[in-house]
C-alpha cells in the first residue's frame, strides 16, 4: 500500500526535478548551508509528486481506457486518497519552502496552485497548457536562485529552460494532432494550424540558443553549452523540415546537455578555466 503513494508520486521525475533546482541553488551559491540543501530538495520532490498524484486524479476517467495499469484505474488507490495525497504534498512542499525563505515560499505556493490548475484546467486550453509546463520546467532553476538568494542569476537557467520545453511542448503537439483532433482537443496546431505552430516553436529554439550565451557562467560553461545549442539547431533543422518526433528527441538531447553546461557553471563556481 505504501509503495502506491510512492509510484503515483513518479520518483524518477521528482527526482530529476529536484536535481535541476539544486544546481540553481549551486549557481546561485556556491557553499550553501546543507540544510537549505536538503529543504530544496524536499521541497521540489514534494510539489513535484503532487502534481503528478493531482494530475493522475483528474485524468483517471481517460488513463481507465489509455493507461489501465495506472495506480487508480488499476484499482490500487483510490481518487479520494489520491487527492487526498497530492494536497498533503503541496502542504508539505511549501512548508519545507517557508523554512528557506520569502521568496522561496511564494514561488513553492504559486507553483503548487499552477499544477493544480493546470492538471484540471489548463491541459485542455490551447497554448496556455504548454506556457505552464514550459513554465513549471524552469522554474526549477529560478527556486533554487530563489533559496540560493541570487535569483537573477538563474534567471537565465530558467528561461533557457522554459523556451526549451515550450518548443518541445508545441513539436509533441504537432506530432499528435491527428489523434488529438479526433478526440476534440483544441490544442495550438489545432487551433493555429502546424505551420503556424512550428514557426512558433523555431522562434523559441532560436531565443533560447540567443540566451544561452548571454548567461554569465564562465569560460567552462560557454564550452558546455555549445554541445547543448548544437543540438537545439539539430532540432531546428528538424522543425523547419517539419520532422516533429525528430525535432522532439533532438530537443529533449538538447535539454540534458544543457543540464549539464549548467551543472559545469556551478561546480567551476564561475571560474575562467
């Protein structure tokens, strides 16, 4: 029973996502006290497995048809407890995140209502669904600037970030717009039409490449990004080619590269090495 509360957490996700914020909290401060460290990291694995639980709560009625294995349809939690379970998340994220500080406490409590509304409401709205979870993706960073109390720095982080996932949000929608049409979603494709989509999605990469060298991590860094920002251009030629399963594999490569180029500026503590 306990391992139900586990597994409809995601902890492999929960986890990557708590990685992320704790290099934006090594950008942001290269010696922080190991108990901002461990709040961090609670913090994020929290809100994050509460929003998968949330999100797994309201999609129960389709992962019973698409996903019957899933911790609820299987019949292995209920919705109720599922619920009951993500809000004892949040509450527990945010209040791990008010032991950090202000600014760290806002961003936790914005994000907590954010994946609540985004897994009830906004999944199924065109483009602001994928403004979300572009959003939610970078914000990793930003919380860990915000612990690390040098926010700015990883404003970069952040949008890099977000302008990453916001183009693979929109190349996966595209990707799927058949299905999605039949089933009467009205995602951005659907709505705008795909050419229209992808050079929305290719003015992304671009700015996100543009922003990757302006951030001022270091010489080491620079280095580490380059190997990222080829890959976002693998992934551009793709979208331009309307290739959207190409572009999408190469943007999520381009992403963990960038993980580490940021990963790289935190540990050379901006060193010109």
């Amino acid at each position: 029973m306990v391992q139900v509360f586990l597994e409809i957490m995601r902890p492999g996700n929960c986890l990557m996502a708590a990685i992320a914020a704790l290099i934006g909290l090594l950008v942001a401060d290269s010696g922080p006290e190991p108990i901002t460290i461990f709040l961090v990291a609670l913090t994020v694995f929290a809100v994050t497995g509460a929003g998968n639980a949330v999100n797994d709560y309201f999609d129960r009625k389709i992962d019973a048809v698409n996903r019957p294995g899933r911790p609820i349809p299987s019949g292995r939690i209920s919705p109720r407890w599922a619920h009951v379970w993500s809000i004892a998340l949040f509450a527990l994220g945010c209040l791990a995140a008010l032991f950090i500080n202000q600014l760290a406490f806002a961003i936790a409590i914005f994000n907590s209502v954010l994946l609540y509304l985004y897994a009830r409401n906004l999944k199924v709205t065109p483009f602001a669904g994928n403004l979300a979870v572009g959003y939610l993706t970078g914000s990793t960073f930003l919380f860990g600037g915000a612990a690390g109390d040098d926010v700015e720095i990883t404003a970069f982080l952040f949008l890099l970030a977000s302008l990453a996932t916001l183009a693979r949000e929109i190349e996966k929608d595209i990707e799927d717009v058949e299905g999605d049409r039949l089933s009467g979603a009205r995602t951005l494709p659907i709505v705008i039409g795909e050419r229209r989509s992808s050079i929305l999605a290719a003015a992304f990469v671009v700015a996100a490449i543009g922003l990757s060298y302006l951030a001022p991590l270091g010489r080491a860094y620079i280095v580490a990004v380059t190997v990222a920002d080829l890959l976002f251009l693998a992934a551009l030629a793709s979208i331009i080619r309307g290739e959207a399963p190409k572009a999408q594999k190469m943007l999520k490569m381009g992403m963990a590269a960038a993980l580490v180029a940021f990963l790289v500026a935190a540990v050379s503590g901006f060193g010109y090495l």
